[in-house]
C-alpha cells in the first residue's frame, strides 16, 4: 500500500467545503484542520504510486478554493 500526507492551503473560509470534496475522493482516508501555515492535513492510501499521484495531481489539487499542496510521500 502506498501511503501519503498532503498539507493544504485553502482560500480563506473554504476549509470546510474543501474538507468535504476532500473526503468524496477514494484514496483519500483521513482529513484534519489544523492550524499554523496549512489549513488542512490529508492521508492518502492508494494500490500503486500512479494511482497516488493521479489522485494528488488530478483531484485534490484541481479542487476549487485549494490555492497550494505539500506532498510527503511515505518510504516506510
């Protein structure tokens, strides 16, 4: 299983429909608040590093009110 944590910041007071469309993905498993420089913290879960980075690259950072990701990929 490959594992990832993606950092997001949001356009402000967009947290939670973010957090929603977040949590609509398949391979995403996991969605915080936090606070500090990011708005939200993912846990990502998917069968191949392709299917990973599709959902990093084509759904989370193509959501509306998403202005920046950090990616970590796990290495375990």
């Amino acid at each position: 299983m490959n594992i990832a944590f993606v950092l997001i910041n949001t356009d402000m007071g967009s947290e939670a429909e973010v957090s929603k469309a977040l949590r609509e993905i398949e391979e995403v498993k996991d969605v915080y608040g936090v606070y500090g420089v990011y708005d939200l913290v993912v846990r990502l879960e998917a069968e191949s590093m392709q299917q990973l980075k599709d959902a990093i690259g084509n759904k989370i950072r193509r959501l509306k009110n998403v202005r920046s990701t950090l990616t970590m990929i796990v290495i375990e």
